[in-house]
C-alpha cells in the first residue's frame, strides 16, 4: 500500500491509520475489519477473542518491566458514521476512505474521516506491534455498533476482562479527560385517538429557525424547544377558540433538540380562523421578545386555507396530548454544584406527532446517576398514566458515575503535566459513552476516556490534526510506562 503520511512518528501509528481507512466498516458493516483484527493477531500470537458480533478483544503480555503489573483495558470502536456530500460519489459499503492531507491536517474526499475511532484503533494496534515498549498486560477491547447504540459492548462478554482499570480512547479534544457521562433511554408515549370528519377553513402554524442541538451535548444551552412552544401556542388557542387540532409534527429524532415543528387546526368558518391567527400572532410576538438575543432565527408563519376538509382529533385527545406534552420533563433537571454545574440529569422532548389513529410523544431522559435516571424514568410514566399513554422504552444504556477518587486520574494528570507543561483538563460529558456499559458490568472498573482533538465528526468535514494525534500516542505511552510499575 502506498501511504501517503510519511513525515509523521511512529511511522506505524499513521501508517495503521490508513490500512484501516481502506477497511468499509460502517455500522453493522464491521466484519471484514474485525477479521482484519484477527488475522493481525494471530500473525504475532497474541490471544484474541471474536465474538458474533464481530467485537475483538485482543490481550498481550506485559512488556519491559511491566510483566508482573496489573492489566489494563484499552478501549475503542471498530464502526464508523458513514456521512458525503450531495456530490460525492462514494459507496461506503465496499469502498475505502479517500484520504487527503494538507499542512498537517487529514481529511477524507467529501466523506467522513472515521478518525471517531480509527485512532484508538491505529493506536492500539501500534502498541500490540511493538515489543520494545514498557507497558503492564494490555487487553484491547474493539468493540461494534458503537454509532448506532452501543450494541457491540451491550453484547460482549466482559467476564473475559480481567482488567480494572480503563483508558476509553473515543474522547475528541486534546488535553481534555472525561470522568463521567451520562446514561439514557428512548421513551415513547402512545395514545390511540378518535378523529372525526370536518370541513372548514384550516389555520397552520410553521415554527422554524431554533438552533436546536444535541439532547445530550448542548443541552445545558437551554435552548428552546420547538415542540413546547408550538404546544405553549396551540393550548392557548384551543383554550380561547374553537378550533379543531389536526395535526403536529415536531422533532425528528429522540437525542436532537427540535428546531422546527409545524401544527394544523381546522375553524368551522373563516371569520373564526382569521381571530385564531390574530390571537397566535400575538403570542408569538411574546415568545419571540423572551427568545430575542438567544434564538436570532426564530420565526413561526401563520397561513389560513378556507374550503378544506379534515379528519380532525376530539377534544379529549387534543388536551391529554398538549397536557403531557406541556408537563413533560424537558432541559436540565440536575447539576452537580461541586463539579463546575455539569449537568447530572435532563430530558429532551425530542419527538411529537400526530397518526391517523394515534398520538406520539418521544423524551430522551440521562442522566449520570442510575438512581436519578430511574426517578425521571418513574416521573414519565406517571404522566403517561396521567393523561391516558402507554408506554414504550427502547435503547437503554447505563450512565458513568463521577469517581471522587481515582488512580488512573492521578496518572494521566501527572503524566501530561510533565509532558506539556499545563494541566489536564476533567470534564464529565451528558452524552453516552462505552465506559458506563463497562463500568456497569465490572465492578470497581476505574475509566477514562481520552483522545486527540477531532473536529467536526460525523461530517464530511471531519478533520484530524496529526501532531495532535502524535502527542496523543506520547501520553498513551508515557501512562503505560507509569503503569507498569504500579500495582492495585
């Protein structure tokens, strides 16, 4: 293979970066880079582990005075976000990454770069390729379905783990260590509705142009949520008029906050139409006063169409959807004031619509905390019960508690102080990570998550510095070092 980063050490680290760069590997598409993981293994007769998932777990012993030390964990995921440009003509399922760099920066041809999380994979298998390290017992742990629900490391067998200690290398931003990350779950409320047959004149509501963001990453931002408001909007005017809900569609996805949602309610007459869309203009006129200086591209458009006839939603269906909707647990519900007000627990009301037959309502609860994330569990399926919804919880993944003490901490702060002259920077995130799944099912598991800086993942525009990588593989290596001296 010809490589195409050669200025770069060690040469092996980048040069096993582009070999799995050639590797189709999408999720769910692992199989050909886990055999790749096999075979590398039994090349240098290392243990390995395949399971039918396709995670790997690959062990080595210690190395240069690290032999009798305790082992430890290394941790990434084989799957990658398979996002192009309109215009890009790739197919991710058989062909590999077209890499490009340009002064120090590595980028794939109008795809994504997959360095979330080709780089602990580069990594890993840089250390289990080079015998003239110092390190304690290593076990690699590849795992799969990381991108679309952690489902590799929800099937791997972790008593084949013998390690209590874990460095998670799926972490983004250089000289940043994340200690904690929250848990969470999908739920969906569901109510089955009567609709009846009328005709009128139909007002809809067009919210658009919030910022939105991720459930998880940006929801200490508190930024509004399109599905409340337009429900804030169309109580007030089912309370005040006569109107008739049809339909709502807000939010595509549970973990995304909703930046658009559009509403329809039908009017036996125009006359009465015309009143509603005063009465919702000045509401709006409200809304968009306390959103102004934070949500600049808020707007919502009003228009009427007389003569129409619709299937519309009975009264009681109307107030149990907009009641438990308006009451449903959204934002920031917990911080930990001792740690700089991270967020513990929140909610998102990611998803609401309306079928023919039945209404939706789709929150994203996390929390950190396993009880919390019970209790806010519990709150939602009161309010189900309250207003009349079943409910369906799917894709649930435990959360990864703040330790108040812990070694691997300890060394890797030390280790970068002494490296780069500042301080390392902790940090819990409210998104989900592996190492709440490991940490859930090994007792006393210390974890860490850390990385080289990655910038716009999941994009075409995925970016990788290189000298971030390089330094990123120095601390790697001067922690094992550390590491195989010390015992539990």
């Amino acid at each position: 293979m010809e490589y195409i980063i050669t200025d770069r050490k060690p040469e092996k680290l980048f040069h096993f970066f582009e070999d799995i760069s050639a590797i189709p590997r999408g999720s769910k598409n692992e199989k050909a880079i886990s055999d790749y993981l096999v075979t590398f293994a039994k090349k240098r007769d290392l243990w390995v582990y395949q399971d039918a998932m396709h995670n790997i777990i690959i062990k080595k012993a210690g190395c240069n005075g690290g032999e009798n030390a305790s082992p430890v964990m290394l941790q990434g995921h084989l799957d990658m976000v398979c996002e192009k440009r309109a215009d890009t003509d790739h197919d991710f399922t058989s062909e590999g990454l077209r890499l490009l760099e340009k002064d120090g920066i590595l980028t794939a041809d109008g795809t994504t770069l997959g360095a979330d999380n080709a780089v602990a994979i580069a990594l890993m298998l840089t250390l289990l390729d080079d015998n003239a390290l110092s390190h304690p017992p290593l076990e690699c742990v590849f795992t799969t379905e990381e991108e679309i629900g952690l489902g590799g490391a929800k099937a791997l067998d972790k008593s084949l783990i013998k390690a209590r200690t874990m460095i998670n290398m799926d972490s983004e931003e250089e000289g940043v260590a994340t200690v904690s990350c929250a848990g969470g779950v999908r739920v969906e409320l569901i109510r089955p509705i009567q609709r009846k047959q009328e005709k009128g004149t139909l007002l809809e509501l067009d919210l658009t142009g919030l910022l939105g963001g991720h459930s998880g990453m940006d929801i200490q931002k508190e930024r509004a949520n399109a599905n409340l408001l337009m429900a804030r909007v169309l109580m007030n005017l089912l309370t005040k008029t006569d109107g008739m809900l049809v339909n709502v569609c807000g939010g595509s996805k549970d973990n995304a906050i909703p930046r658009e949602c559009l509403a329809s309610i039908l009017y036996k007459d125009e006359r009465q139409a015309q009143d509603a869309s005063c009465t919702a203009q000045t509401l709006l006129n409200i809304i968009a006063l306390e959103l102004e200086g934070f949500e600049p591209g808020f707007s919502c458009n009003i228009s009427m169409q007389p003569n129409e006839t619709a299937r519309v939603v009975s009264k009681e269906d109307t107030q149990a959807f907009l009641g438990a909707i308006l009451l449903a647990p959204n934002g920031v519900q917990k911080r930990n004031i001792n740690q700089d007000g991270f967020v513990v627990t929140s909610s998102n009301l990611g998803v609401i619509r309306t079928n023919d037959s039945t209404l939706h309502i789709v929150l994203s609860p996390r929390s950190s905390c396993s009880s919390l994330q019970d209790e806010i569990k519990e709150r939602i399926l009161l309010l189900a019960r309250t207003f009349g919804f079943t409910v369906e919880c799917s894709g649930e993944y435990p959360g990864w508690n703040f330790q108040e003490h812990s070694r691997i901490r300890t060394v890797f702060q030390k280790a970068y102080q002494k490296l780069f002259n500042r301080e390392l920077r902790i940090e819990a995130i409210h998104a989900g990570l592996e190492c709440g799944l490991f940490s859930d099912a090994i007792p006393g598991l210390d974890a860490i998550a850390v990385g080289p800086s990655i910038y716009n993942c999941h994009t075409p525009d995925e970016s990788l510095p290189l000298d971030s990588f390089e330094r990123f593989y120095q601390l790697m290596i001067a922690v094992l070092e550390n590491l195989a001296v010390i015992s539990e």
